[in-house]
C-alpha cells in the first residue's frame, strides 16, 4: 500500500531471458510521475517537504475515503453490492489497460473487446447463481426468470464458449504467445477481481457485520502499519516493498486486533449489522430483522487462572463473536498484506509506480483493494467452515417447488424418520 518510489533500470532477479520476454511485449511500461494532488492542496502545504507533504495528502484522502464508506454502509446492503461491482468493474479495467498498453502497439483485434466480453459472461455466470440462491420465490415466480434459472449454467457456457471461438478467430501469425499471453492475463484478473468480489457480495448477505468487519481490519491495519512505520520504521521487511517495515507490520498487528474486538463489540448489539440480508418477497425489498443468533448474544467466559491474578477478574462478558474477530484481524493484518505485496510484485514486474492516478497519494482504486480481494475469500471460507449451518427457509422453498408426488414422497421419508427417533409421537402425546 505504501507507494514505491524507486524507478529501477532493471528488477530484482531479473534474467535475461525476462528481457526478451519484456522486448516482445513492447518494452516496459512508463513509469507514472504524474502528481495528481488537488492543486488546493498543493497550495496548501507548499512548505512542507514531500515526505510530510505526501503525509498530509495520503491522511486526508484517507478520511474522505472512510467517510464515504460509513455513508454507503448507512445507504444499506443494495447501495453497497452496487458499490462492490462498481468498484470491481474499476480494478479490471486498472488491469487490463496495463495489458492493453503493452498489447496496442502490434494493433491486433479484440482484445479489449473480448476482456470486457468475458467480464460480462463470468458477472452473469456468478450474480445469475446469486439470484437463484437468495431471490428463489421470485424466479420461480415469475416464469422468464424460472426459465433462465433453469438453463443458467448452459446458457453462461455457451456464452463464455462464443467468446473462446472469437478469440481462436482472433489469432494472428508471429503473434501467436504474445496473444495467448493475453488471453491468460484476462482470465487470471477475472479470478483475482471478479471471483472475489463475488465472494465479498456473498458475505454481505451473512450479515453486513461479515462484511464491515473485515473490511474495516485491513483500513485499520493499513492507516496503523503505515503510522508506525512513519514515526518508527527502522527496519526492512521485504524487499518488494522497500518503504515497509517490522516495526510497522507489528504495530498494525496489535492495532489491528485491538481495533476488530472493540468494533465486533459495538457492532454485535445492533441486529441491523448482525441479521442475515434477506430479500422479503412481500414487499420485494431487502430486510435485515431477526432474532440475533446465540453468535450475537453476550456469554460469560472464564479467563485464564495466568491473567486473574493480572487483570484481577475471574470472568468477563462478551460476544462470541468477538473471539471470532481475533481470527478475522490476525489474518487482516499477518496475512492480508501479502495481496499488497503480490501487489507491489506485479507493479514492479511491468515497472509502474501504481495501477493507476485515480486517488491522489493512493494510486489506483486496485492499489487500495489489493489486500480487501483476499481477505473475502478467507471471510468466505471461514464462515463455511466454522459459522454456516444448513438453511431451513432456503430447504422449505426448494420443497414447495416440487411435485404433488415428490413433496407426499419427501413427506413420508421425514414423518417416518421423526417417529423412529420418537421425535413425532412426543409432540402428538404433548
């Protein structure tokens, strides 16, 4: 996240095999030095030096950026999945035009066009299954919807399959690695943005508190890191990354903890955060009203017979949740920033200082989401692994769409089940 500067003549391990490879392509890229500082900043802080000049800058955008967020969180869940493929949409184009500028030159066919083309097949491809799963009274209600629920998946092959062909079509003699190159560049940024952001959508509907929470650790994590490393940094911590440090990596580590157990505290006690996204097919519209789980109810815990004698408490009150928290910003702040270091490696590879100007003192919008993509998978993962439990709604509504005979079938299989545990006839005798 924090900006490189450096402008090297040649990367790190570069081999010269790694030239040639870079001269077919076109030679590297330009670097940007561009300043795209609102110049009533610049005026504003004309005397500082650019170290502290670029402090100023980098903590004010910052602000405004936070900002905005807590105004899409307050819009609710369907302004911020909008955001979401907003801000996806963004971080490929950021990609692809730093394929773009190295493909334009041999003036080959399509490739912008079939880029975009495969983004809009693998969006319908995900939001198409999103839609059966969390809208599935509404497509079976509405008959085109059923019918494009039922064919879904055939009808995102043949479209991916139409673009495959073009792109076979599209091939052009003494061009033919280069264009292949191309073609796995578009399709390995389709995994990294357009996967993942599907992910991220998928934990909005957990619960916004799956969604904020995390996102809110890698922030943290990145505002503290980069303080501690300002004020404090002494010591390389990679060198992909020069201007990173241990002493900024570790203080963002214990921010970063401090600051998710704090904010899954507040958090946990509003069942607007904590409810699961719902669409309410009444009234056609999103609700976030439940009885909060057992995971948002305060429990006492015993704390260790070590730390009694220290904090002077036998046991504490809290959400479980928040033990949850601890696994979600140890991995914001240890794990996560490896995606900015994947980041910086890719950066650097094609020699530009960011993905692009689009933030003064931050770059692209993929410089800032570069850690976030990675951290919704992990979010993902752990909510199937350790959180999610079989849906009774989703299983009732798969059953009303049955049969006669299938629903009296299934009917029979549960009746006899429940008397054979002697489920059933305890409920008839009470």
């Amino acid at each position: 996240h924090w900006q490189e500067s450096e402008s090297e003549n040649r990367l790190d391990g570069e081999t010269a095999s790694d030239s040639e490879s870079r001269s077919e392509f076109g030679g590297s890229s330009t670097v940007q030095t561009s300043d795209d500082t609102p110049e009533v900043l610049n005026r504003a802080l004309s005397n500082l030096s650019s170290r502290w000049k670029n402090w100023w800058v980098r903590g004010i955008l910052t602000l405004a950026m936070i900002t905005f967020f807590f105004i899409i969180i307050y819009l609710g869940p369907m302004v911020l999945m909008t955001i979401v493929m907003c801000v996806q949409i963004k971080c490929f184009h950021e990609i692809i035009t730093i394929g773009y500028n190295v493909y334009h030159s041999y003036d080959l066919p399509w490739f912008r066009t079939l880029s975009w083309y495969f983004l809009l097949c693998v969006n319908y491809f995900f939001y198409g299954e999103t839609v059966t799963d969390y809208f599935f009274t509404l497509v079976q209600r509405e008959e085109p919807l059923r019918i494009l629920s039922k064919y879904h998946r055939f009808i995102s092959f043949a479209l991916y399959l139409t673009g495959f062909c073009m792109f076979v079509l599209s091939l052009v003699k003494k061009h033919y690695r280069l264009q292949f190159y191309m073609f796995g560049w578009t399709h390995v940024t389709l995994l990294i943005v357009v996967t993942q952001s599907h992910l991220i959508i998928h934990n909005l509907f957990e619960g916004m508190i799956w969604f904020i929470v995390p996102i809110s650790c890698v922030i943290c994590n990145d505002i503290m890191a980069y303080l501690f490393g300002f004020f404090f940094g002494r010591t390389p911590l990679i060198k992909l990354s020069p201007k990173k440090t241990w002493e900024g990596f570790i203080g963002g580590f214990f921010s970063t903890v401090l600051f998710g157990w704090l904010l899954s505290y507040v958090m946990s006690g509003y069942r607007c955060f904590t409810c699961p996204v719902e669409f309410n097919n009444d009234t056609n519209s999103f609700t976030v009203d439940c009885e909060p789980s057992e995971l948002f109810q305060l429990q006492e815990y015993n704390i260790p017979l070590v730390l009694q004698s220290v904090v002077g408490w036998k046991t504490v009150r809290m959400y479980p949740f928040q033990i949850h928290s601890i696994a979600l910003s140890t991995f914001a702040s240890l794990i996560g920033p490896f995606g900015g270091f994947f980041a910086s490696g890719f950066k650097r590879a094609f020699k530009i200082k960011d993905f692009a100007n689009t933030i003064p003192g931050h770059g692209g919008i993929m410089d800032r989401f570069d850690c976030q993509y990675l951290m919704a998978t992990f979010v993902n993962v752990y909510i199937a692994s350790f959180i999610r439990g079989p849906n009774p709604s989703k299983l009732v509504q798969q059953f009303l769409t049955l049969r006669p005979d299938q629903q009296l079938h299934i009917f029979n299989t549960l009746k006899a089940h429940l008397v054979d545990r002697g489920i059933l006839g305890s409920l008839e005798d009470a």
